[in-house]
C-alpha cells in the first residue's frame, strides 16, 4: 500500500519509482506503452529539458498492475 498527502497531486518520475520501487528505465518504458503520466517540457528553445510527471490516479494504477523490479 502507498501512502501519499491528499494534498499531493503531481509526482515526478523519481518519486514514483521510489513509491513504487519500479526503476526508472522500466517506468518509462511501461509509461510510453500504457499511456500513463504526462510530460512537462520546461527551458528555452536551445536548452528545453522533459520530465515525465504522474498524477495520483497513475500512481494507483502503476502500484497496481506492475511489480517492483527485482534488479
């Protein structure tokens, strides 16, 4: 079970992987293929950085369906 704030509603890769315990090269690879979270381009136009974000419904999901990476 994982518990979070109710106030809490965008978590970041790396706290989903910590929540979770999937690494974070296979929440990605899971994420793009299941269409979970979202991402968030910040920066300038020369130097734009992404980050892939997870509301609390794809979290409930995640720590549902799939289990922590074993590696």
């Amino acid at each position: 079970m994982i518990t979070v704030k109710a106030s809490h509603k965008i978590f970041t890769c790396t706290e989903v992987a910590s929540l979770t315990g999937i690494c974070t090269g296979h929440l990605q690879n899971l994420v793009k293929r299941h269409r979970l979270g979202f991402i968030s381009r910040t920066g300038t136009l020369e130097n734009h950085a992404e980050q892939w974000l997870f509301t609390s419904h794809d979290l409930m999901v995640l720590a549902m369906l799939f289990q922590p990476c074993a590696h």
